[in-house]
C-alpha cells in the first residue's frame, strides 16, 4: 500500500512540475559571481553538503573559479569545492547574481541556482526552475511591459512551445536552453506588467502550439514583418515544414513598420566589387545596383541570376530587415525598408495590433502559424 502510494505521488510530481534548466551568461567567459537574496531565505550547499542559509540581509556571496576548483566566501568564512548550490524557501524567493569578471549587468531569478566549472575552469551558472516560472522571465523579457493580457498568452504559448520543442538543443553544455535569443531572452527584470505576465502564462499553462500529426510548431517570431511575413527559405536557405510567406495587414502602422539608411555609394559599390566581382564600371549594371525596388518580398536582390541573396545584405550592412528598396541620391545609396526581424513566423507587433482589435490569442496563432491546433498537453 505504502509503495503504491509512493508510485501515485511520484506520478502526480511528474504531471504536475516540470523543471527547466537554463544556462545563465553562457556567452561569456565568467570566472566570478556575487549572490545576494532579494526577498525570502536560500539554503545553500557546496557538493550537496548543506553549509548555512543566506537572507535578504545577508552580504553577497561570492563564487569564483580558482585553480583549486570553485572558491565560495560567505561573510569572509571560505570553501573550496566542485558544486555550489542555492535552494530557495519557497517559490516566490528571488536571488540577484552579478558578474564581476567580466563586469556584466546584475540580473534577479527565481528557482534554484547552480553552479559548476567546465572542464577550461570557468563558471556554468544554471537557473533550474518550474517551466512556467521560466516563461514568464522569457514573456517579459521578450514583449515588454504594457501589453494586452491576450497578447501575453500568444507569447506564453509559443515561448512554451519552443522551450518544449528545443529541450535539448544545449545538451552539450549541461542545460536546457541559453538565456539569450539563441534561444529565447531570459532576462527577468520584474516589470510593471509583471501581474499581468504572470495571469497569461498561469491562464495557458501547459498549452502549445502543434500540427495534427501532434508535433510541435516551429514557433518563430520577430518584431516586424513589414506587411509580408518571409519564407524560411529566404532566411536560412533550407523550408520549415508549415511555414510559408504570406501578406500581414496588422503591423504596417505600428512603430517598427519601416525604416532608412543611408550608406556610402563608395563603400556600397566596393562590397559588390570585392564580394561578387560585380561590374561596377559598366553603366547598366552600376544602375541595377543603385535602382533596386520590391515590392513584394523577394530572397535575392536585384535578380536570382546574379546569386545575391538578400539575407547577406542584411548581415553585411546590420539592416533591419531584408525587404527594402534602394535609390542613388547624390553620393550615397538611400535604402527605405519595412519591418525588424528576420519575418520568419509571428508578427510581434502585428499580433499586439489583432488582440488590440479584439482578437482572441486562439485566433491571433491561427492567423500566424496556418493549420495549427492548440493542445493542452
Ligand atoms: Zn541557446
Ligand atoms: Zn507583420
């Protein structure tokens, strides 16, 4: 009877909590962290050895990477060991961490934190908490405050499908997912909308994105789509299953709907020179360079043949966006483009547009991610 009442609770923890782990700062090469509690009280333990506990009142404490392994000082009483952990007391407990080499902007978490060494001895800092808390750091910190409860439960959605889609995509490193838009930005910051943030992701809990066959979407999105969302083709040169271009007539109002840039002619010309041997010196091509217009989305720019895909003009000159149009106005090339982001998936601003046009969140994901179900899993 006691066994089976073990086997029923261990069921009910696996149903009902599912953790992430996050890789925290994992772009840089961190040798050296202080923590310091900003509401409620940690455990915390050096190789799963229980050590002490550390309140909102207590100092920093610090953690670095030493010779020897990692080297925690708390309130000047030292410890030299491979694992260092921080549990909290209960959920709503959050903690502060800030790099200090490399000097790197303090960031507040909630869940467990961890950290351990890699194998060149520098820190892995991993944040391990309930998926959903993890969501509503990644809701804020990728759609802002100020935003419509619907709105919130689109990014909800589709931020918990994509975690779900790429649990592993950092196996490698120990974690889940990266904290950056590698994967999706986790920077909680708690602002004014947080409430709000936290009912949407509450209110869709457990609920994704997926086709028939049950497989998750492949929930891209970007800031702006400028009136026509791109084919994955044209932005990574390889089709996603469900995802195709199509127009977007919600966002072409909004504030990241179009933008200029002026460039040099003489370095505009010099990049086609060197990069594709292009015959600037010939009058009919060096216009083709300098007249260019699309009106429609196109992948290559001025024509296929010539094998120039739009996408490396946008790395190559850091644009907004690959849907623009270009005109010689005295010594520079003025390029006028449309949207922010790569077009691939969710208008951002276009789906803030429908749930401020009263749109449900049900039918705003339908609208950008055509023959999807949501699924409560
Ligand atoms: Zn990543
Ligand atoms: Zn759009």
């Amino acid at each position: 009877m006691r066994n089976l009442l073990l086997i029923f609770l261990v069921n009910i923890s696996v149903v009902f909590s599912q953790k992430i782990t996050v890789g925290l700062y994992n772009e840089h090469i961190v040798k050296s962290i202080d923590i310091s509690i900003q509401k409620g009280s940690f455990l915390f333990f050096t190789d799963s050895t229980l050590v002490g506990a550390i309140i909102v009142t207590s100092n920093p404490l610090r953690v670095e990477a030493t010779e020897n392994g990692l080297s925690i000082n708390c309130n000047n009483q030292f410890y030299t060991c491979t694992s260092f952990k921080i549990i909290p007391d209960r959920f709503s407990d959050f903690f502060q961490i800030k790099p200090l080499k490399p000097e790197l902007k303090a960031r507040s978490y909630e869940g467990e934190l961890r950290v351990e060494l890699t194998k060149k001895n520098n820190l892995i800092i991993k944040n391990i908490l309930e998926l959903d808390d993890y969501l509503e750091g990644v809701v804020e910190s990728e759609a802002g405050s100020g935003q419509l409860f619907e709105y919130y439960k689109v990014q909800s959605i589709i931020s918990r499908t994509f975690a779900l889609k790429n649990w592993n995509k950092h196996d490698k490193d120990g974690f889940n997912l990266c904290d950056q838009v590698h994967c999706q930005a986790y920077l909680h910051k708690r602002n004014s909308s947080k409430n709000t943030i936290d009912s949407a992701v509450n209110a869709t809990s457990k609920i994704v994105l997926t086709y028939q066959d049950s497989s998750y979407a492949p929930t891209y999105f970007h800031a702006n789509c400028g009136g026509q969302i791109s084919d994955p083709e044209w932005v990574w040169n390889s089709s996603i299953g469900g995802l195709y271009t199509f127009e977007d007539p919600y966002c072409r109002h909004t504030k990241q709907a179009t933008w200029t840039k002026s460039i040099p002619l003489a370095r505009w010309k010099d990049y086609f020179k060197k990069t594709y041997d292009f015959p600037i010196e010939d009058s009919a091509y060096f216009n083709l360079l300098t007249n260019f217009s699309q009106v429609q989305r196109m992948s290559f720019f001025i024509h296929p043949q010539f094998g120039i895909p739009l996408r490396d003009l946008r790395e190559e000159f850091r644009l907004k966006s690959t849907y623009f149009s270009v005109k010689l106005i005295e010594n520079n090339v003025v390029l006028t483009g449309k949207g922010f982001g790569h077009g691939v998936g969710l208008c951002q601003e276009g789906a803030m547009q429908m749930a401020k046009l009263g749109f449900t969140s049900e039918e705003i994901l339908n609208f950008y991610y055509p023959n999807t179900t949501l699924k409560r899993q």
